[in-house]
DNA sequence: GCCAACGTTGGC
DNA sequence: GCCAACGTTGGC
C-alpha cells in the first residue's frame, strides 16, 4: 500500500464534483514527473485530494481503483491516468499553512516543489496528515 | 497582479 | 547538447 497526493484546483474539478461523481478518471496530467509517479499507483492506494490556488487545503481522500493506462485525451501516446474513487471527508481540512509549520511534513513536495500535481507521501507523513484531519 | 520556480521549445 | 526565451503553475 502505498500513499499519494493529488491536486486539483477547485475552478476546474473540486471536491465536491469529486463526491457527486463518486468514481473519476485522473486524466489531463502533462508533467513528466507526475506521470511517474502515477505509473507506481496500484489499485487500493490512497491519495490526499488538495485544492491548489483555492483553498490551499486537503480537503479528503480518494482510493485508486483502476491502475495507469494511456490517457484517452493525449493525442502523443505519452501521458496516461489512473482511475479514483471517493473515500472519505475529513472533519477539518489541512491546510497549506499548517503543513508549513509541522517539522514533520516539510518533506513533502507540495512545499518545496509547489508545481508538482502528483506527488508520494510517506507513511509516517500519512498518518499524520490524517490524524489531522480527524480533528 | 506579481513573481519564483520550474518545464518546454527552438536556434545555434 | 547548450542555453536563452518563453510559458505555466501556484503561492502570496
């Protein structure tokens, strides 16, 4: 099992959308980088869901249910996408802010490389980040 | 709206 | 293969 963290800026796909549709395909990721990180999901991995530029919070999780195939809307064969459904709310949002400030989660690339859209989460990270959002 | 931090493109 | 110019993302 291993953890991630998704973006999504809210303007173009929002947690909400994400709950009305229960299931949806993460496609539109054009960032090799991100890509990478994408091909290592396996199905039953979970992923934070973040709100950039809006928000700046994780706001729930989402499992991944369907491993890295080609993306139907990349003409160049090169980019692919995963398949993820809804899991759960969190009570309270993380918020950007707060992960600057914990020690623990300054490794985390949401901080230093703020462009990064898919990004791996340690488990002690994880944890932490949910213990939060419990409240 | 500004700008830092990247990533990409294209000329050489 | 290098690098300047340009484009994009996303925090502030």
């Amino acid at each position: 099992m291993k953890y991630w963290l998704i973006k999504s800026e809210p303007n173009c796909y929002s947690w909400s959308d994400m709950k009305k549709d229960v299931t949806t395909t993460w496609d539109g990721v054009r960032n090799y980088q991100a890509r990478n990180n994408m091909k290592e999901m396996s199905v039953g991995d979970l992923c934070l869901f973040y709100h950039s530029n809006i928000g700046k919070e994780i706001v729930g999780i989402v499992q991944v249910i369907s491993p890295f195939t080609s993306d139907i809307s990349d003409a160049s064969g090169k980019f692919g996408m995963v398949k993820v459904k809804y899991k759960k709310d969190f009570k309270k949002n993380i918020k950007l802010s707060e992960i600057k400030l914990h020690p623990k989660l300054q490794n985390i690339p949401l901080i230093k490389q703020s462009r990064l859209s898919v990004m791996p989460i340690s488990k002690e990270e994880w944890d932490l980040i949910v213990c939060f959002g419990e409240g």
